[in-house]
C-alpha cells in the first residue's frame, strides 16, 4: 500500500468533512491522449495500467499517477496565518481550525514559517495532513459521461426534484470543472480523466 498526495479546495475539503464527497476526477498523467481525445479509446487495465487504442492502430498504456484502489492519498489543503499573543501560527483554509504537531495547547499549533498570509494546498507539507483517503476503485472515462448520481459523489447537491434534479447536478458539475479548469481543460473539450472513488480512512 502506498500513499500519494492530491489537493483539494477549501470547500471539497469541508465536503470530504462532512463525507459527501467520495470521489473526484482527475487529469494527471494524460495529457498525450487529451491533446485529441476523440482520436483515443480505453481498452483495458491491469494492475494500475491503463491502455488505450488510438484510431489509427497505435496504443499505448499509461500509469494511473494515483496509483491502485487500496492505496490512500494523503489530502494537501490551503494553510493561512493567524496572530495570537504576537505569534504567527499556521491554521486551516477551510474551517480555521490550527495545524496540531503534537497536543492540543497554544504551544502545539504550528509556527507559521512562511512569507505569505496564505500558503496554497499545493505546498501544503506532508506533517500538517489531517485527512487520508483510501481508494476504492479508479476507472478512466470521458468527462462528460458523469452521471448525476456521480456529481453527489463529488460533493454537490441540489434542492430540486426529478428530472429538474439530474439537469441542476449535471450544471453545476460542469460549473465546478470550468471554474477549476477552464484554461486547460474546458468543459466542451470532453477529455479522458482519471475517476477516482474513495473513503476516509483513520490516520495511525
């Protein structure tokens, strides 16, 4: 079992939180077939790798970079700085609660060490982690090919009912993708990406 990092926004974190988010997509590591992902079609895993048959015959086999369900990713989160008694200490984006390294005293939040108020979850480092997750399954699908039971799973609700229900989820999805990743990855290009299913797991 090995354990990989993947960041998540102040308000998927609060959603993995509040366990109403259980999966997420992603596009790390195909970039080769998102350059023309009409031209590409998935075949086949086995054991973490995934091939795919190219229109004109070609394959060729990727390595899922979040690696085989049971494996567990440790969650990167935004860390922001608060002031207490003259000291600057790291807390959570998400919910303000302080980054612990030890108890639970004043003395035990850890010292903010950077030059900026706001530290992105990108550089968030591995001792301030609070969440692990392991991983249920990983399949690859085309973006769009989401289904509305499938945007719960990624956190999002809506107060609608019937048909009104699964358009609003569909909506909304895409709004979140575009939003995320619209310079690279728009909605409307409908690329492979990465389906990860998971559940939060005890730390040790």
């Amino acid at each position: 079992m090995k354990e990989r990092p993947i960041s998540f926004s102040p308000p998927m974190v609060m959603a993995i939180q509040e366990n109403l988010k259980t999966m997420t997509r992603r596009t790390r590591g195909l970039k080769e077939i998102n350059q023309d992902p009409d031209a590409w079609r998935f075949i086949r895993t086995e054991e973490g790798i995934y091939s795919f048959l190219h229109k004109d015959g070609g394959k060729k086999s990727i390595f899922c970079p979040y690696g085989i369900p049971g494996d567990r990713l440790w969650v990167k989160e935004a860390l922001i700085r608060k002031t207490n008694r003259s000291r600057s200490m790291a807390f959570y984006a998400t919910d303000d609660e302080p980054v612990l390294i030890g108890g639970s005293g004043i003395d035990d939040v850890l010292k903010w060490k950077w030059e900026r108020d706001y530290l992105p979850a990108t550089f968030m480092p591995r001792f301030a982690g609070r969440y692990l997750l392991e991983e249920i399954s990983i399949r690859t699908e085309r973006l769009q090919r989401i289904t509305p039971c499938d945007c719960m799973k990624e956190g999002l609700r809506t107060f609608m009912r019937g048909s009104g229900a699964c358009s609003d989820l569909l909506v909304q999805f895409e709004s979140l993708w575009n939003r995320i990743n619209f310079k690279k990855y728009p909605w409307k290009s409908n690329i492979h990406v990465w389906v990860i299913e998971f559940k939060r797991s005890v730390r040790e």
